[in-house]
C-alpha cells in the first residue's frame, strides 16, 4: 500500500476532531490543507516531527495553508500529546473505524497504524503533492511541507 | 556546521565531542522552542556575546550548564566572560538578533535539518551525536 499519488481524487472518509466533530472531504474543498500522517501520538520521531512543524507553523500559514496531524490514536490521546509537547497543530482521529481513512489514502501501515506521510490537498481536493517516508522512524524534514507547497504553486 | 538547540542535551553531548577538535567551528541556531522554551532565549545570548567578539566563549557556557538558562543566569555567563552587560541585554533582545534567529532556523529547515544536533561536513550532513570515530575521520579530512 501506498499513499494517493498526485493528482488522485481524494476519497470520502472521515475523521474525528477534538471537539467531537467530523472532518471529510467537504472540508478540504476550496483550501490548502497539509495532512500529516503519523505513527503514535508520544513516540519519539512523532514528538520530533511535530515540535520542528510547529516552528514553521506562522510561515505554512502564510502560505495559506492549514495542516492537519492524523493518527490512529483517539482524540483525547492526541490532545494529551500536543497539550505535553506545546504543539498547536489541529489533530484528526481515525480511532473508529479503526484506519479507515488511512487506508483510503493508501498510508495504513500492516501493523495497524499510519505509514509516516504528508499529503497536499489543493482546493480541488486533489493530491497536490505527497510523500510516504522509507519507513515509519523516518522523520520528514519540515523542508518537504514547503516543496509540498511550492509544488501545488507551480501547478496552479 | 553545527546545527543546534542550547536547550537540547544531545545538542550539549555532541559539543562536548567536537569542541576541542581540530575541526573549523561554525555554529547555526535551530531552536525547537516549543520543545525547549529557552532556546531562543539561549541562542540571542550567543548572538549577542558574538557582537562582543566573545561568541563561542557564550556557546561553551550556555551548552555547559542547560539546566541554568533564565536571565539571571544569562547575566551571570555574560558577566564572567567580562562583556558590557546593558549592550549585551540590548542587542539579545533586539529585533535584529530576534530575524537572524528565525533566519538561521528557516535556512536550516530549507537545508535538510530535521532534528538537532545535525552537523554539516563538507556538504553532508550528519545527524546526531557524532562518535569519536566520526570526528576522527573530520578532522582527517574524511567523510563517513
């Protein structure tokens, strides 16, 4: 299994979000979002890789983009690991249905939990630009999150 | 080149390596603050020691005790390494230091830097704490 390649439809799915709402692929239309697929809230190179994104997270904003952590993990465990770790990235939750929508975008792992990713979705809710990790302890350099963005640039 | 976070003890542990070394020292900010909500703090003190022409006396101190960063104790390094402590405190909180910071931190990320420490060598970067063997090979003018 591999991630949705450029130019793929994003499929219907929907993950849970803090508050108790949805999130689907209504919410994409008409935005930039950054999906951040990742293994475990709390492990180490999940911890690494949301503190350097949450360093450039002003200058993804100014992009005008949004980005979205996405895990396995329930909700509350996701707030508890960016409340620890002073991370303000928003969290989705495929808890239930366990991976259903890492498995539409092609990021479920065969233990059960998210392969490292990052997916650009432009506002045609396409994949604008994606990238699955050789493994999941491989940490995406926060430099990938803007070739992510300049790449959806170029294509518009 | 050493990418680094005064706040990061493997960042500490990876100087303690390479200090002494026969190897040409520079030295990027990379401070991951909301990890390490000093090291901004810490990294606008080396900046501001540099501007005294004691930069790397700073960066010794600072990484030699990560426990001791609020300003008290920022004044203290600055006060032992003899620098005039009303321009020292002026230039670490100066708008100019606080652009070169984040400047230094989005060149790295835009350079590959993923974690910290992260030391360029010849145009390759290493991650981690070097081993000795590693900065034997440096030093000789080898790459791993």
């Amino acid at each position: 299994m591999t991630v949705l390649s450029v130019g793929s439809e994003i499929p219907a799915f929907s993950l849970g979000k803090a508050d108790g709402e949805r999130f689907t692929e209504a919410d994409l239309a008409g935005n930039t979002t950054i999906l951040v697929f990742y293994p475990f809230a709390f492990s180490p190179v999940c911890t690494d890789q949301f503190n350097i994104y949450e360093e450039v997270l002003s200058d993804i904003h100014s992009r005008g983009a949004a980005i979205y952590g996405v895990s396995c993990d329930s909700s509350y465990a996701q707030t508890a690991f960016i409340e620890k770790f002073n991370v303000s990235i928003a969290q989705l939750s495929d808890f239930e249905p366990k991976g259903a929508a890492c498995e539409a975008f092609g990021v479920k792992h065969p233990g059960g939990f998210p392969e490292r990713a990052l997916i650009v979705v432009g506002p045609d809710v396409k994949v604008a630009w994606s990238y699955q990790a050789a493994s999941p302890g491989e940490l995406p350099g926060a430099n990938l999150l803007f070739d992510g963005l300049d790449s959806l640039a170029e294509q518009v | 080149m050493i990418y680094a976070d005064f706040e990061c003890p493997r960042c500490a542990f990876a100087w303690e390596r390479i200090k002494d070394s026969q190897l040409r020292l520079g030295l990027r900010y990379f401070p991951v603050s909301s990890r390490h909500p000093r090291a901004n703090a810490a990294a606008a003190a080396a900046e501001a020691a540099g501007r005294q022409d004691m930069f790397w006396e700073m960066v010794d101190l600072l990484f030699g005790d990560q426990g001791r960063l609020d300003d008290p104790h920022l004044w203290g390094r600055a006060r032992d390494i003899g620098l005039d402590l009303e321009q020292f405190d002026r230039d670490r909180r100066s708008p100019e230091v606080e652009s070169l910071i984040a400047d230094s931190f989005r060149n790295a990320v835009r350079a590959g830097v993923m974690a910290t420490p992260t030391i360029l060598v010849d145009d390759s970067l290493h991650q981690g704490v070097p081993d000795l063997g590693d900065v034997a090979l440096w030093e000789s003018g080898r790459s791993r």
